[in-house]
C-alpha cells in the first residue's frame, strides 16, 4: 500500500476501534429498570464477548436498602430476562463479583463522600485506577443534585487531568429548548463536554450505523443520493405497543418529544448529512449538526399543513380487545397527549433542495417496524413507461432498521417469456442470514464507546440544542391553538386519515410495511 493511503477504520474494526479503558461504572439509580432491562445485560454480553476491560466494575448508587448481594441477585434476574444470550455460570460467576452496591440518597453529601470512599477500596482490588463513568439512570429533576454533588465531593476530575470521569445522560434531555438548555448548562458546570455523553440509543443500533457504510462504503448510492434523482424519503418509527406504564413520563411527553426530538431526527441526519471528511466524532458530528441547522422551519399556521398528530382510541390487536390511549393506566380521561406524529419537512441545501422528507412514528399501530426508504424518481415515460394508466414502480431503496433487520431494493425486470412483460422484483440483504441472528443491541455498542471514550455516536450539545429549537416551534403552535381535539386512529391500524392525506396531496402514498 502507497503511503500516503489512509488506512481503512472500518476494516480495522468499527468507526474507532479504540479499545475499552479499565474503569468503574458507576449507575446512579442503579436499581431501576434501566438497569435491570439493559445496562446489566449489555454490560453482560460485553463480557461474554471478551471485550470489557478486565479491570472493570460496576458501583450501583441508589436509595433501595440493598447491599451487594442483592444487587447481584437483581443483576442475575435482569440478565436471565433480558439478555440476547442466555446466562452461563461460568461467565456469571466472573461477572458478578464485579458487582457493587453502595446505598445512598441523590441529596446526601455524606452517601456521596461514603460513595467515594467505596470506590478507593474496591479500585485497587480490581486494578482500576481510577478512570469512572458516571451514568445518570435518574429523573431529570435530579440531574442538577447528582452533578453538584458528585463534584462537591471530589468525583470529578477536569478533563484531561488525572484518571478520567465521564458522565452519560439518558433522554429526555429537556421537554423543550429551554429545559434542554438548562440541563446541558448545568453539566457543562462540573463537566467539558468531552467527558460528557448523551445517549440516543437509536445511534447505538447496528443497521442505524451501517446507513453510513452503505453511503459513504459503495460508490453506486452517493452520486445518486440527491435532489437529482431521489423523489422523496420515508421515514417510518412504528411501534405495536402502547403506552403500557409509562403514562407518568408519555402524558407530559408524546410522540414529539419521545421519539421525532431524538431518534427520528437522528436518522434523518445520518440519511441525509453531507460525507464527512473523516470519522472523527466531532467531525462527524459537525455534518449531522449541518443537517438540523438546514431544515426549513415549520411553524404557526404551516403547523397544520406540514404536522399531523393523532392518538390511539380503542382497537384490536392480536386478537385482543385494547383499550384507548385515554383509558390507559394514569393517563386523564381527556389527555390531549399525541400518540401519533406524521411530519412532511424540507432541508432547504444544494442536495436535497425541493426533497420532502416524510416522517411518522407512532403507538398502538399494526406492527414493530421501522426503515428509511428512499424513493427514486421515475423513468422517463418512453420506452417500458409509455402507459400513463399504469407507470412503472419507482426504484426504491428501504433500510429495514428494525425487525428483520437488512436493505431491500426494488428493481424492475422483464418477466420471462415471448412478450415485454414488466415486474418489480425485491434484492433482499438480510442481517440474519448474512451474518446470523445475534446483532448486539444498542447498550452494548455505546457503553463500550464510552470506555473508549469515542463519542462519534453520542449527542452533542449543539444537535441536541438545534433539533429542540426546530420542534419546539411545532410545540409552541400547538399550545397557542389551545385545541382540546386530535385525530383519533383505532389501536392496531396505521394512524389518522389526515397522515394519509398529508402525503396523497402530493400525489404519492406511505408505504405498506
Ligand atoms: C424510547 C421511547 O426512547 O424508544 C419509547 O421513550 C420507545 O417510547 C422506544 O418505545 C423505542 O425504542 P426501540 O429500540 O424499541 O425501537
């Protein structure tokens, strides 16, 4: 190899292929769901697979009066419920003496200055020396309290000096722009915003990741990815469930906050960000921010035209009888909460200019599905298109994020035989029967980012700042319309009749996934 080529990152490894640094992790609010469904057993499968540091703990810091016995019990029954592999004793046995509970209250100066004294025994045992990772698995309103007092009581070093602290951040980062702001200023207090992490885990999942090596890693899509040749974008989020018991946290939020805020705008700038000039986070970063800071404000009255919202009235799925989005546990009888959201958007640059971008995520719908589907634009009418009662079906590019994870493209060929006869037929990539079934999930991949201290798939306080700015406009519109009224969609079908007509005035209709 000459030179001057510059190494292939992916074909050693992943976008970093840093390795794990050894350090602690410490979980406040470690005995809550989020550690029990997905820390624990991605922390798991990550030792399964050979890849955690082998200097490496876990201190869980939370108010329950455990203590590290019980903690390892609350681990093993996560990890036998939720873990993509079953649990083997063996690795069990390995995993679980690394496991630590210390009790304390997120208020406490004295449980914080007890949490470090714990810390500076257990270290050494395990080799440690001293590099942690904070992760916040608490409710917002603490995030203020646990900051402050981690670094009151000495938890923090700057950056760059000394073993070093890290701190992730779950969504919700904020409920609108000034929520968001005030949160990312009262880290960026304690914290630089290298140490800092937030995570969306859709960056985490591995077909979200691979959309940049399918653009950026073949040479046939990126000289067609553009206003020239693509007719529109869809981008889908459909989830079957409900609400479930999440009602306390969905009623303040909805499906606007919940999902587009984050993921859904992620995967638009992943889908639609200019190639970076190298995979380095900031670098990376900087042309997803570029994509937020293009799209075209929707707001006051074009509120209407361009967003539909809905929620999920009573319906049937799977054979059951569901209730209402207004009949479920601790939701008010007349919640104006959006449950469904359909968006028609525009990134006003050179590349997609004139480009809608269709998007829509919601509850309560047929299925778990969500892709990105890129529609090309149709042939000219000479030749196989010549009738306009039947035009060909356009090309049509769909990265399948989830279930059946793959990339399908529709192509038109010729059916066998003595007449003309047209047929679009499906080239079908599927993760399962290319690689086998076991994709790691989300939590693996960016826990272990943040031992390596990579934060190319993590949020930075820009883009996250930026996309509150663009929805927040969406938000203020509805509050100022004061409508107590929303399209309502019966649970287990595929949201209003207004999202439908939001596409079909363009004359073109949301796929059937
Ligand atoms: C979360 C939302 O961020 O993402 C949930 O708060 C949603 O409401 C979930 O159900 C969807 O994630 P996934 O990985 O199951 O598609």
């Amino acid at each position: 190899m000459p030179e001057s080529r510059v190494p292939n990152p992916l074909a050693e490894g992943g976008f970093a292929a840093l390795a794990a640094q050894p350090c602690t992790l410490v979980i406040l609010g470690g005995s809550g769901d989020l550690s029990h469904r997905k820390l624990l057993p991605a922390l798991y499968n990550l030792a399964l697979d050979g890849v955690l540091p082998t200097s490496f703990t876990v201190v869980a810091f939370a108010i329950d009066d455990w203590d590290d016995g019980r903690y390892r019990a609350f681990a093993r029954d996560g990890i036998e419920h939720f873990s993509r592999r079953a649990l083997d004793e063996a690795h069990w046995a390995d995993f679980e003496r690394r496991l630590f509970y210390q009790k304390g209250s997120f208020d406490s100066p004295d449980d914080y200055a007890r949490l470090k004294q714990r810390l500076e025994e257990i270290e050494p045992r395990f080799g440690i020396p001293g590099n942690r990772i904070n992760y916040l698995a608490i409710p917002p309103r603490f995030i203020a309290t646990c900051v402050e007092h981690l670094n009151a009581a000495g938890l923090v070093n700057p950056e760059g000096q000394g073993p070093f602290t890290r701190v992730i951040i779950e969504k919700p980062i904020g409920h609108d722009l000034a929520s968001a702001r005030e949160i990312n200023a009262t880290l960026a207090k304690v914290f630089d915003e290298r140490q800092t992490f937030r995570i969306d885990h859709y960056l985490g999942k591995e077909t979200v990741q691979n959309i940049l090596v399918v653009r950026f890693g073949n040479s046939i899509f990126e000289p067609l990815w553009n206003q020239k040749y693509i007719d529109h974008v869809q981008i889908t989020v459909a989830e079957e469930e409900g609400v479930g018991t999440r009602a306390g946290y969905y009623e303040h939020a909805g499906a606007l906050r919940d999902m587009v805020q984050n993921h859904i705008l992620q995967l638009l700038c992943v889908t639609a960000m200019e190639p970076p000039w190298s995979l380095a986070a900031d670098v990376v970063r900087d042309h997803k921010l570029a994509v937020l800071h293009g799209l075209r404000t929707i707001a006051g009255r074009d509120v209407e035209r361009f967003v539909v919202r809905g929620q999920y009235g009573p319906g049937f799925v799977r054979g059951q009888d569901v209730p209402g989005y207004r009949r479920e546990e601790g939701v008010q009888s007349d919640s104006t909460t959006e449950t469904y959201v359909a968006i028609k958007l525009f990134i006003d640059n050179w590349r997609w200019a004139g480009v809608p971008f269709y998007l829509r995520t919601g509850k309560r719908l047929p299925k778990r599905a969500s892709e990105i589907a890129v529609q090309f634009k149709p042939v000219p009418e000479v030749l196989f298109n010549t009738s306009p009662g039947a035009p060909l079906e356009p090309n049509v590019l769909a990265l399948r994020i989830q279930p059946d994870e793959g990339i399908a493209f529709k192509i038109t060929t010729k059916r066998p035989g003595p007449k003309v006869r047209i047929w679009p037929v499906r080239m079908d990539f599927r993760y399962d029967t290319t690689y086998g079934d076991q994709t790691p999930e989300a939590y693996e991949r960016l826990l272990l980012d943040v031992m390596a201290g990579d934060a190319t798939l993590f949020m930075r306080r820009d883009a996250v700042e930026a996309s509150w700015m663009w929805i927040n406009n969406i938000l203020d519109a509805w509050t100022s319309s004061g409508s107590r009224w929303l399209p309502e969609y019966g649970a287990g079908t595929w949201g209003p009749i207004e999202a439908d007509r939001l596409i079909q005035s363009d004359g073109r209709e949301w796929r059937t996934l």
